[in-house]
C-alpha cells in the first residue's frame, strides 16, 4: 500500500526567509571535511545560515547553483536537514562521511562508493522502507561522483553498506551477518537519506571514505592515520571540482 507523502502533520516547508536552492546540494558529515570542502568551493566559512544545528552554505553566484551543509550525526537529524534542502529547491543531493570497514578487503583510507545500503536504522521504516531491506542509491549521482573520482585519479571501491543507529552495539554477531550479506562497511546516516530521496523522488548518492576497520570483530581506528586525512582531502577536491564544473555549465 502506497505511503500518502502529504499526510504529515509537520511537514519541511519554506519560510519567507528561507533561500531558494538550486539542484545540487552537498551534505558533510564531519565539521573538518565542511570547513575543507568550503575552502576548495570559494565559500566564506563565517557566511552560513544557521540550519538546525548545522550550518548551510550557498555559492556567491547571481544563481544559487550549490549548497553545501553539515555537520550533523545519525539518520533522523541527517533526514531532517535532507528533508528540508529538498523543500527549498535541493533535486540533486550528495551525501559524504566516513565509515567503519567490515570486509577484510577494504582498509583505512580506501574510497567506497556505495550501490546499496542494508537498513538497520529506524528512520527509514517511516518512508516505506522495511528493517533489513536494501535501498538504493541514484545512478546519476553515483556516476557523477565515479566521474569526478575517476578525473582525479582516485581509486574507490563499489558495494553495500551497513547503516545502524547504535555504533555502541556493532556487535561481533551483526558484523558477521553483514559480512555474510557483502557489506564493505557500516556507518550511521546513508539508508536513511537513501530512502527519504526515493520517497521524495529526488536524486541522492554518496562518497564515504574508510576512517576504521572491524572485520575481525576489534576495532583498529584510524582516525590519525595520513592514509585517511589524505584521502578525505582528494575527495573533497574532486567533489568540489565536480559542482564548480556542473555550476559553471548551467551559468554559460
């Protein structure tokens, strides 16, 4: 039975004061990739617009082709601020975090673009979505960003991810079971974003790079690692060039 997509008693809406969007949106996880991805994208860092508890950036042009925001943590928050640049304007939304490693064949450092997510959070479940079910990402925005990947000369991995809302009970046993589904990693936010973007029929994919590993069930961080900053930098370089280049076309 299909989900009635204007029954909701709050719904993410406009206010006089809100901006007007373009397509593409860029969401940061992490407050250290948000002031990075600022810098490459000629973003003023103090000139924001207070999002929840994020901050929302726009680009300076005469037509606001790009937002970028973040941080935040978690499927519901990160639900709330997709579900709010979708009500401004946002079609075109790229998700881009870190996550923990569970398939002995992805290491700290190493790129993943994601094909799938396997639901372990309870955000989704509101969106028609069922526990334990994979949901997909865009096509569009993956090729984008394989695209830019590719142009910059950045290898990265493709498959399944694990979202979960308690990093505290990644338990020896759900590691094992998601290895036994083919998971590459777990991390916090994706199937949810995924499938608020399905149910708002809008376009939404995802870059993670790998900040931990756990596929022998210890974790061995790798947070300090040079592996791990530098390729967190190469992402955000190639996702930069890849929405000054797709802003830059629409403006000529």
């Amino acid at each position: 039975m299909p989900m009635n997509k204007d029954d909701a008693i709050v719904r993410p809406a406009r206010g006089k004061n809100s901006p007007q969007l373009g397509d593409y949106a860029v969401m940061a996880a992490s407050k250290s990739d948000l002031r990075m991805l600022c810098g490459k994208m000629n973003l003023q860092k103090d000139r924001f617009i207070k999002l929840f508890m994020s901050r929302l950036y726009v680009d300076d042009g005469q037509t606001e082709n790009f937002a970028l925001v973040g941080p935040f943590i978690g499927a519901p928050y990160a639900a709330m601020i997709l579900e709010t640049l979708i009500a401004w304007g946002a079609r075109k939304i790229l998700f881009f975090g870190w996550c923990g490693a569970i398939s002995p064949d992805v290491r700290i450092g190493d790129i993943i673009i994601p094909t799938g997510a396997i639901i372990d959070e309870g955000t989704s479940r509101h969106y028609g979505k069922d526990n334990g079910s994979l949901v997909r990402p865009s096509d569009y925005i993956s090729g984008s960003i394989k695209k830019a990947l590719t142009e910059n000369r950045l290898s990265f991995y493709e498959g399944f991810i694990w979202s979960t809302d308690a990093v505290y009970r990644e338990t020896p046993k759900k590691v094992e079971h998601f290895q036994k589904k083919d998971a590459l990693a777990v991390e916090m936010e994706l199937s949810a974003l995924f499938s608020v973007g399905r149910f708002r029929e809008v376009d939404v994919g995802a870059v993670l790079v790998v900040s931990d590993e756990m596929s022998t069930c210890k974790q061995v961080a790798g947070f300090s690692r040079q592996s791990f900053k530098k390729s967190r930098t190469d992402v955000c370089e190639a996702i930069s060039s890849m929405c000054l280049e797709k802003t830059n076309n629409e403006r000529d």
